[in-house]
C-alpha cells in the first residue's frame, strides 16, 4: 500500500516537474511588439533620467551634495538624455 502511494506522489511530481519541456512553446514574432516595448524602454529611461535630475537638484538645495558634484552629474545625466 506504501509503495502504490509513493508511486503515485513520485508519478506526479515528475510529471508536474517535466511538463513544461514537452509543451510547445509560443513565439511571437510580431515586430510591432518589439518596437512599443524598445520605445517604451526609452521612454522609461529617458523619464528616469529626468527624474534623477530633479531629485539631483533637490539634493543641492538640501545640502547633501556639493556643487562640484552637482554639475559633474548633472552634466553626465543631461549628456545622457540628449543621446535620446
């Protein structure tokens, strides 16, 4: 009786463990996909980007970082959102 049970826990466990690589996979190869998400990535970043430079202002206003530091970076994210 034992064994009918491990049996049927072992029998489960790998076909719950092996299903996944005998399923067909879906592809889908559409190029209109790529292109909203690879823009939308851009978009993100760039938004990111100008958002870091708010929060870089701020932190000068505040005190937290100086004014060397504070042109060096915000050169280097102004470089960064004009490359878009």
């Amino acid at each position: 009786m034992t064994a009918v049970i491990i049996l049927i826990i072992l029998v489960a466990a790998l076909s719950f463990t092996l299903a996944p690589l005998f399923r067909k996979a879906e592809v889908d190869t559409s190029l209109g996909d790529l292109k909203s998400s690879a823009s939308e990535e851009l978009f993100l970043k760039k938004e990111s980007l100008t958002e870091a430079l708010k929060e870089l202002e701020y932190d000068l206003s505040t005190g937290k970082i100086s004014e060397t530091d504070y042109r060096t970076l915000k050169e280097k994210y102004q470089k960064e959102i004009e490359a878009f």
